[in-house]
C-alpha cells in the first residue's frame, strides 16, 4: 500500500473534514485527496488577513472552485499579539486563524479539521505547531510521512498545477522578529 492510499484511508476514516486551505502545495495536495477520500464532506476554509498575499487567495479559490468543493474565505484581523513580529509569532497567528477555522467547522457539522504540516516541516522552527497540537487539529501528511518531494511527485500524478509551485514563505516572516509590522512594510 502506498502511502497515498494510506492517506486516502485516513482521511475516510475522518468522515467529515474542513481543510485549512492556503493554496500553497501542501494544502492543495491535501484537500485534492480529502475530496477523492470523502467528496461532499469535504470543506476549504481560507483565510484573508491583511499579511496574506492576494495572489494566492485567488489561486485558492480558482482551485477550489475547479475541484468543485466548498469553499469559505474567512476575513482575519491583524492579530494583537503579533504586531511586534515576535519571535513565536507562528504561535500565535496559528492559534487566532485555526480558531476561526474550527468556529466554521462547527457551523457546517462536519467532525474534524486538518492543516498541511509535512513531514520535512519538522526540520524547521515552527511554534504553530504547538497551536496545531493544542486545538486538535489533524496533520494528516505528517502522520502519514508524506515529505515534500513526495507531495510534489503524487501532485503531479493528480494532475494539480501546483505540483511544482515555488514555496511562498508568510509576509511576515521577510520581517526581522521583535520588529512592528507596518502596513507599508507588507505592501513592499
């Protein structure tokens, strides 16, 4: 059994999902196969916040739309306690979005929600994961192994455009930490 057939199975075995769905490689590969696994349990929830680039709303929301699944775009402030860029930032900005995520998941009915972490993000600095492990929220390509190249290779196989997408970091991250975040500074 491949290990995409132990994700389709996983996620099956999650009965209904919503889908943090950023548009980036990750997000996309999952929520293409949580369609395959449970098709109209499935949602995308993506997030508008004014450190997100506009580009890649859109290209969620063409790719949602083409794959014909449920598709929200929930509007987030700037969040209070990054406004300095500190250096948990992740942390935080991850637990104030994943909430309103769960909120929406809530409203539908659906059982569970799930986010894009892989396997190779564990070679990072990543505080959102702590938020992640807090709020219970699913990881299905990391407790499947799935890494990046993997990711990237089953992509292609679907036939998703983003098989080969470039890694867009966060906004926020091109910000050294412990520095405000201006609204000019995003734009640029």
């Amino acid at each position: 059994m491949t290990k995409y057939d132990r994700l389709i199975n996983q996620l099956k075995g999650l009965e209904s999902l919503t889908v943090a769905f950023s548009g980036g490689v990750d997000s996309t590969f999952l929520l293409a196969a949580a369609k395959q696994a449970l098709d109209t349990k499935v949602m995308a929830v993506t997030i508008s916040a004014p450190y997100m680039s506009l580009r890649e709303l859109n290209e969620a929301v063409e790719f949602a739309a083409k794959l014909k699944v449920q598709h929200k775009i929930l509007k987030a402030p700037m969040i209070r306690e990054i406004l300095n860029n500190p250096i948990d930032r992740c942390y935080h900005c991850k637990k104030s979005l994943l909430s309103l995520i769960i909120t929406e998941n809530k409203k539908v009915g659906f059982k569970h929600v799930a986010e894009g972490t892989n396997a190779d993000d564990l070679n990072d600095y990543r505080p959102g994961q702590k938020a992640i492990k807090e709020l219970n929220v699913e990881s299905p390509l990391l407790t499947i192994g799935l890494g990046k190249k993997l990711i990237r290779l089953y992509s292609k196989k679907l036939n998703l455009s983003t098989w080969n997408k470039p890694a867009y970091s966060c906004l926020l991250s091109r910000i050294p930490y412990d520095t405000p975040i201006l609204e000019q500074d995003l734009q640029r």
